[in-house]
C-alpha cells in the first residue's frame, strides 16, 4: 500500500514572534525522525498544492477569506489576526495555501487510489480556524478543507473528521455541526482552551472532554466508548484525522499523559475502522505538537500504523 507524505518547503518559512511554540523547526523534527528511523524512504512524496479560492470558500466565508489575504504583510513587519495568538508574516499567507492545498491533495490521491492513506505534514495548522474566524495559531482549516472536497468534488456521503489534539477543535465544530454528511469526533482536555466542546447538541459531534492527568489509558477507554461506536454506525466512506501530538507527556503547553504507543493505537484502529467501511482511506493532517522530540516521535509511530507495521 502506498502511504502519500505531502509537505512544502514554504510551510517552513512562515515564522512568528520570538517564544512562539508553533516553530518551523516542528516539521524538521518529524523529517530528521522519519530519516533517522527509515521511514521515509517506504513513503511516497509529494509537495503541497496551493489551495484555490474555490476549496476554501466551501469552509471559509468570503469576506474571511478576503480579510486574510488582505492582512498579509511585507517583510519585516507582522499581523496578529486575533488577541495575539494568530500572526501573519511575509511568508504566513502561502504557507497557509500549501497547509490546506495538502488536505486536498490528500483526499484525491486516496479517492484516486493512487495512495491508500496520506499525512500532511503542513504548518500552520487548522483545526481551530472557524468558518471566519482565525484563533490559535490557525488561520484556514485544512481537515475541513479536506472533507469538505471529498464531499463536493467526489460525491462522498459520509465523511468523519477525528481530532485527538489535546485541544478541542472548535473550527471544526463550527464549519460542519449542521453538515449531517459528516461525523465530527474528538478528544480533548477540558476545562482548557479553547473553552469549546463541553456541551453537545447534535447528533454528528462527539465530543469526549477528559480532565487534566489522562493517561492512555483513559483515552484508548474514551476512543473504545465513544468514537468507535459512532464511527461504525456512521460507516464513514473517508476518515479525515486532525493529528495533534500535543497530548504527550513530554508537552509542558498541556496535562495529558500520552505516549507514542497511544498514538499507534489510535492510528491503527482508526485504520480498521477506514478498511471496513471506507476501502481504507485515510488522511491524517498535522495539528499540535510543540515538544519538538516528542512531537518527532509521535508521528513517526502515526506513520508507521499508517503503513501497517
């Protein structure tokens, strides 16, 4: 089975302010791992599209989307987009473009059968990017882009996006809580930011907030008692995976106690669940993570049960 790695070197040289944790040197330290542990010559590479106006304004509203293009800076100078978090530099625009072109680029290389599975390896990440809002460190919401092609280009039904990012993904709630065609579930530590998630109102979120100090084993018991059940009575025909690596316990941005062993299981049931009901697709997109060796680690394991071993 062919595994896609999509990537782009621009993705690297969207840089914000001194201290920040979400770096250019996260997608380094998953290629340094990648090489080091011998995965990456079993993956097949390709570099990230630029997403068109067409596939964001299926998540984004226009006038969002105008906004963010017209805030992109000139060199030397910097856009905070929300209270601080999100910031836009020379390069932050077309990295942007390359994070959500990846998602696409993903789903039609596993709708094509060209890959059985993809990761996107993209920065900045995405999931808490609201239908026109940026918060974050995220600006457009590549998984929602992804799925939300799979539904408009390749007539798919049934899409479910997965977030187990220690964060709950709000962005992703917000674009599709009335989208029936699509099963939104996800792991989260409440109460923390971004302070979304608790309640549920719709049948197509499953939402499984997890107090401070969970070890994996209360999250593999959260996946088994909640998302599993709902995956396999929604049957998806695509699963999109917001991969956020920020729940391990070598994060000190979070309290989840996670390990890389955690982070393959997951994977691998989640791949289980793709092979019954979806011939296996699977794309995965890079969310969180900001221990850089950890993070590493992390997705490397997510890569190697991509593959199957």
């Amino acid at each position: 089975m062919t595994i896609a790695f999509i990537t782009h070197h621009e993705c690297s040289l969207h840089r914000v302010a001194v201290h920040h944790p979400e770096v250019p040197e996260r997608l380094s330290a998953i290629d340094d791992r990648m090489l080091a542990s011998g995965i990456s010559i079993l993956l097949s590479h390709y570099d990230a599209p630029l997403v068109t106006r067409e596939q964001l304004l299926r998540v984004h509203t226009a006038d969002y989307v105008d906004y963010v293009e017209s805030s992109s800076p000139g060199p030397d100078d910097m856009v905070c987009l929300d209270e601080g978090d999100t910031v836009m530099t020379e390069h932050t625009l077309q990295a942007a473009r390359r994070a959500a072109g990846a998602a696409v680029l993903g789903v039609d290389l596993v709708m094509s059968g060209e890959a059985s599975s993809a990761f996107c390896s993209v920065r900045p990440p995405g999931h808490h990017a609201e239908r026109a809002r940026a918060m974050g460190f995220c600006i457009f919401n590549n998984v929602a882009v992804g799925a939300a092609h799979a539904l408009a280009q390749h007539g798919l039904e049934r899409v479910a996006v997965v977030d187990f990012d220690v964060h709950h993904g709000n962005g992703t709630e917000d674009i599709f809580r009335d989208e029936p065609r699509v099963l939104f579930c996800s792991t989260f530590q409440h109460p923390f930011y971004p302070h979304t998630g608790e309640a549920v109102d719709s049948p197509h979120l499953v939402n499984v907030p997890l107090t401070r100090g969970v070890t994996g084993r209360e999250f593999r018991d959260a996946v088994k008692g909640h998302w599993l059940p709902a995956l396999e009575a929604f049957k998806p025909q695509l699963i999109m995976i917001s991969a956020g690596f920020d729940g391990h316990r070598e994060e000190d941005m979070a309290d989840f106690r996670l390990v890389e062993d955690d982070y393959a299981w997951v994977t691998r049931e989640l791949k289980e669940v793709a092979k019954r009901h979806g011939e296996g697709r699977l794309v995965s997109c890079l969310e969180g993570g900001y221990a850089l060796s950890a993070l590493g680690r992390s997705a490397c394991v997510h890569l190697d049960a991509l593959i199957g071993h």
